[in-house]
C-alpha cells in the first residue's frame, strides 16, 4: 500500500467526519450528506485505481445496475416508507461485507503472488478471522435488518415473537458463532466449513435477536444495524487490506453505536434487556396444583395455567376500570339532574375554542402521525394557531417513530422551522405552564404509568410530562394501549382532556375548521349588505380551476394550494389544477411541486384539456402565473408572447389572482386581466401569506 493511498484515504475519511458533523444541522443537512456521499463515489474510484481493478470491464454493470435500483428506491419511497428502507439499506450493507468476507476466506481475488505472501509470512490466520467475522457481523446485520424492515412494512407482526427457549436458543447461536470464528481461525487453508456454519449460526442468532424486539424498540434496534454495517464493512476492509473501508466502516460503526447508547440512555433502558429481554418468571403454583413433570403435556399445561393467570389479571383491570367508568357515569347524571338549567344555558368547551383560545400551545406527535400522513395537517393547525397570536412549540421524544429522528424527518417535510422543534429536556418542565397540548399519534412516550406502574415493560423510561398540562387534546387512532401494552391513564382523566379519536388528518381538519371558525372580537356588520370579496366568491364555488405558475415555486406556497384545494373540496367543490406546459422553470414544474404537496395527479390537467372550461367555471385562483394567462398573447401583435397558446383565464366570471405585484411577466408586456372591471380580485403579495388570508376566510 503506497503512501499517496493512505494520504487519499485519510482526507476522504476526514470529509466523512465533517459531513456527518454537518448532518447534525438542519441548514448544512443537504450540504453534509453531498459532502460524504462525494467522498464515499472518489473512494470507490480510488478503490479500483489503487487494486488495479480498473480494466475490470464487468464492475461498471454492476454498478450501473445498483445506481439505478438505489435511485429508483430514492424516487419512489415515500417518506412514511423511510424507517423501512434505512434498515433495508442498512441490511444490503452488511450483505455485501458478507459477501466480501466469504470470497476473502475462500482465497478469490488474491493473485498468486499475494496467496503465497499471505502464507508464508504467517498472514492466514488473520486472514481467517477478519474474514469469518465480516461474515458473522455481515449475516447479523442482513438477516436482523431484513426481519426489521419486513416488521415496519407490516410484512411480518410488529409485537415481539418469543418462540421457545428463545433466549436459550439465542445465546447459544451467539457462542457457536464465536467459536466456529476460533476454530476457523487456527484451520490451515481456507476454512470452508467452519464458513458455512459460521453463515448459518450467524444468520439465525440475527433472526432469534431481531424477531423479539418490538415496534416500540425499533428505532434503537435500526441504530444498532446501523452501527453493525459500519463494523462488518470496517471489519472487510481488514480482509482484503482497504484502509478506507476500515476508516469509514468505523466512522460508521461508531456513531451508530454513540446514537444508540443515547437512545437506550433516553428509555433508561439497556441494551441487553431491549435485545434479550429477562424471561418472565411464572407465579408459583401451590403445591397440590403443581402438575407433574413426568406428564407429556406438562409444558402445555404450564403454558395454559400462565395464560390463564393473565387473563384472570387483565379481566381484573377491565373490571376496575368498568367500576371507575360507571362510578364517571353517575357523578356526571348527578350533576346534569342537579343543575339542568346552568347544562342548558352554558355549552361545553370544546377542543377546538380551548385551542382558539391559548396562547401557548405545545404539539407532540407520534408515529400515528407517521402512519396518518397527517404531518402538512399539523403544520396547518400550528400556523392557525400563530395566526392567533399563540406561541407554538413541538415536543419530541427521543424514541418517537420508528427510527432516530423520525418526527423531525416528517416536519421537516412539511416546512415546520427546526428551531420551533424541542427536545424533551428542553421541554418538559414547560408542560405545566402552557395553555394546551395536541397529541398526534402518541402514546408511550407520553404514558404516566411509566412514572408509577411498576414491573411494565416502561416503567423507568423518561415520558412526555403532558399530563401535567391543563389541557390536553388527543388525536390517536383508538385509546388501545401502545406497543409496550401498558393502559394509558390520561385517557380517563377526569376533566382537561379531549378524545378527538380515528384518522389524525380527519381530526386535525375538523380541530382546524373549528379553530378557524372561532368568534374574534368584530364589529357588527350585518345591517350593511356584504361586498363580493375572494373569500365568499370560492365559498360559494361548485367548480373551481386553479392555475399554478413560477410566483408558486418562488413563495414555496405549494402546501398552502393543497390546504386551499381540500379546503373548497370539503365545501363540496370540484377542483382542478390546469397545468401550462412551459409554466415554472423547467419540463413538469409544477407538476414536481404539487407532487411534492401530496396532489393527486388526476386532479392535474393540460392546456388542451381544460382550456374550454374556463368560460363554465365559477372560479379560477392564479398563483403566481402571468405570461401563460396573459390575453395579450391572442391580440397584441408584435409582442414576445404573440400567437404562444394561453390558458383561457380571463374567460372565466370570477378570477382571484395571488401574485406578488402587477409587474409584466418576463415577456414585459402588460396583463390586461389585472385592469378588468369585475370579476377580478387582486391579492397582491407573498403567495403564501395570501393563500393563508384566503383559506382563513373561508373557514
């Protein structure tokens, strides 16, 4: 290995480091993951120089083959999609540090000379060992992510498998795979059996690990694949002498494992017990009911008295909550037969004026925000709530979602800003002061029992203080308890709390109609006839056609047009999108940008498709567009724009046009839509704050 190799592998290795370091910010993000992904594509070509692979011909195939199924996947996951796809790569990772080790341990693309140089300076039994635990660790981390990926895919069931003698089972395969790594490594030669029950061993102990850990472990589990691929690729690089491999392997292994000590630290939990949890002991029997272990169905009938045991204990809770239900019934008929005149006159408060009413609002999403998709939703109520005048703050535990930093990846997406984004040490002591709290999707890290309900699986593990707040609005799926099975007391707390329960983004809709729809101090204007205005003209709208352009793009106003399109859907409108073919910046523009929004693309139309209904409309929003509707193209000769095909906006009777002034186009030749006498409504400015104005209005 010359020293120009060395000094290459070393700088790539710092650009790694400083791109991961990079990655801790939200701002340099992007810039860190195109700095180490930079750094990882020269290593790989200096790889090849350096080996004297480079005339190789079928490499480039090969990876020709895996750019395009890694950017296909890149393309067509969706975001909700992420956790499975990490701990899918994170499995082809240790997959290929398999691969490496077993053709390394077999002798395959070792010229003769290195053969003989590896044999005579005593080089085979390290050769051996590198290789046979690339293997093991490679096989670990296939088979351990493949079961992870295909629990978060719902493939396989998300609660813990305990077969058994599982944990016996699971400590025998882990030494059996110790030693056959031992034996192989003193083996003169190539070891080829101890490889292949080296793969074997070590692919089921990755099975019996990975199968007991429950979704509400996963993403501690995911960072351990993490940091396990970082390892077997380290440890492959000993193999076949890659000193880059090594370095970034364990640059990799490293931070995988750092974030996973914190994780563990965050659930006040250890790693063994998440991996190998402590087996259950059974209650002991008295002595006359102890059945006899000379009996065949012995075990079965031990399995059956412990099942039967915790049916007794759930139907107990069960009968202790119907009690404390019942006994919330009768104080609650006392005090509506006790008072029928103050119920009639007086309405309860409900989630949405509690939430119009607060000044600072802390929101807590879970993983059922991830499955509801309903993360533009939040952002939607929390700028609803600023448009207030609240302060509004997002709490996240450490282990929400099902992989580290899941919540921030999903807000991220929807444009929620990283510093209104809080850990839960920085929050936590603020839960007794704020006004309200909105749940989504959340319900482990939040449970008190964790504080008091000894011997469950989390009690210990640092929670959410959200019970302390005043009040608290729920939007989960169900009121079952969450994956650590442990019932959540703050579902029947007695007063402050709100069950708005099914689909979060149902819910967060009605919470942000209702908050919309709240009385705000105003002058009495009904002796007066009201003024046409936008906001009445597409709340009266049965069918509306909106025109997006490159003002959009600018104001990244695209979510506030889904938010304004579902709005006028759920007041029974058609809505369509009409798509000019060189509106925006390049080929398919808007169409990227609305997709990105989550707008169904049917709901997409061209020029030629929906040109003649502008004049059957009863409305159409412009945002952002003016060349491409500009009516001058049809009869102002001589012009830059004349005789180019327009969308026929100022055919239709209502046209409200968010643009940010009245400025020709790029074209520089005037719109005379913007001087029509009626019919036109200019909401000049940032798209996006005019899109907020008009949703509000509607509301």
């Amino acid at each position: 290995m010359n020293a120009i190799q060395i000094i290459i592998s070393a700088l790539l290795s710092v650009c790694v480091l400083a791109g991961i370091s990079m990655m801790s910010k939200v701002k340099t993000s992007v810039n860190g993951n195109l700095l180490s992904a930079l750094a990882m594509l020269i290593g790989v070509v200096a790889t090849l120089y350096f080996s004297g692979v480079v005339s190789a011909w079928t490499i480039y195939p090969a990876i020709l083959v895996g750019a395009l199924i890694g950017g296909t996947m890149a393309r067509r996951v969706q975001m909700i999609q992420m956790p499975q796809t990490v701990a899918l790569f994170n499995g082809l990772g240790g997959g290929a540090s398999a691969l490496v080790g077993v053709l390394s341990a077999m002798g395959v693309g070792f010229s003769d000379e290195q053969l003989a140089e590896i044999i005579i300076k005593g080089y085979q039994p390290f050769v051996n060992f590198t290789s046979l635990l690339a293997v093991a660790v490679g096989m670990i981390t296939l088979v351990g992510s493949l079961v992870a990926a295909g629990k978060l895919h719902r493939v396989l069931p998300q609660k813990p498998i305990v077969w058994s003698n599982h944990s016996v089972l699971t400590m025998l395969f882990l030494v059996l795979t110790v030693c056959l790594i031992l034996v192989g490594t003193f083996t003169s030669g190539h070891p080829t059996v101890c490889l292949v029950c080296t793969l074997v061993s070590a692919s089921l102990f990755g099975l019996f690990f990975s199968v007991r850990v429950g979704g509400a472990d996963m993403p501690i589990t995911i960072s351990l694949l993490n940091s396990l691929s970082g390892v077997a690729g380290s440890i492959a690089g000993m193999a076949i002498s890659d000193i880059f491999l090594v370095a970034v392997g364990g640059i990799v292994g490293a931070s995988g494992l750092l974030l996973t000590q914190i994780m563990c630290r965050a659930m006040n939990r250890s790693l063994i017990k998440i991996l190998v949890p402590p087996t259950t002991r059974k209650p002991a029997l008295p002595i006359n009911q102890q059945p006899s272990t000379n009996t065949p169905d012995s075990e079965h009938n031990k399995q059956l008295e412990q099942r039967v045991m915790q049916l007794e204990e759930r139907v107990k809770k069960l009968e202790a909550l119907v009690e404390a239900l019942e006994a919330r019934v009768g104080t609650l008929n006392a005090q509506i037969e006790a008072a029928p005149a103050a119920a009639a006159k007086e309405e309860a408060a409900s989630p949405a004026t509690v939430l119009a009413q607060a000044k600072d609002v802390i929101i807590v999403p879970g993983y059922g925000m991830a499955l509801a998709q309903a993360q533009h939703q939040v952002k939607q109520l929390a700028e609803a709530l600023e448009d207030r005048g609240a302060r509004v703050r997002f709490a996240i535990h450490p282990v929400a979602g099902r992989m580290p930093g899941h919540m921030n990846v999903l807000l991220a997406e929807a444009d929620v800003p990283y510093e209104k984004l809080f850990e839960m040490e920085q929050i936590n002591d603020d839960f007794g002061k704020t006004d309200a709290v909105v749940v989504i999707g959340a319900n482990d890290v939040l449970n008190p029992a964790a504080r008091e309900a000894e011997g469950t699986p989390i009690y210990g593990m640092p929670v959410l203080t959200v019970d302390k707040a005043p009040e608290v609005i729920i939007c989960n799926y169900d009121l079952k308890p969450g994956y650590a099975g442990v019932e959540n007391p703050l579902y029947s707390r007695d007063k402050g709390v709100y069950l708005e329960l099914g689909d979060a983004k149902e819910t967060l809709k009605k919470l942000i109609a209702g908050v919309h729809a709240a009385p705000e101090a105003t002058a009495a204007t009904a002796a007066a006839p009201a003024k046409a205005d936008p906001c009445s003209v597409l709340s009266a709208a049965k069918d509306v056609i909106i025109v997006p352009g490159y003002g959009m793009a600018l104001a990244q106003a695209q979510h506030q047009v889904k938010q304004l399109a579902e709005l006028l859907e759920d007041h029974g409108a058609r809505v369509r999108f009409a798509i000019h073919p060189v509106a925006g910046r390049m080929p398919g523009h808007m169409n990227v940008l609305l997709a990105e929004a989550d707008v169904p693309y049917e709901k997409l139309f061209e020029m030629e498709q929906i040109n003649d209904d502008f004049g059957k409309t009863d409305a159409v929003v412009v945002i952002g567009a003016n060349d491409v509707l500009n009516p001058a193209a049809r009869e102002a000769e001589g012009t830059p724009i004349y005789g180019m095909p327009v969308l026929n906006v100022d055919k239709a009777p209502e046209v409200i046009i968010c643009n940010y002034d009245l400025k020709p186009g790029y074209a520089g030749v005037e719109n005379p839509l913007y001087s029509r006498e009626k019919g036109v409504y200019l909401e000049l400015g940032d798209a996006k704050e005019t899109l907020k104005k008009l949703i509000k209005g509607i509301h």
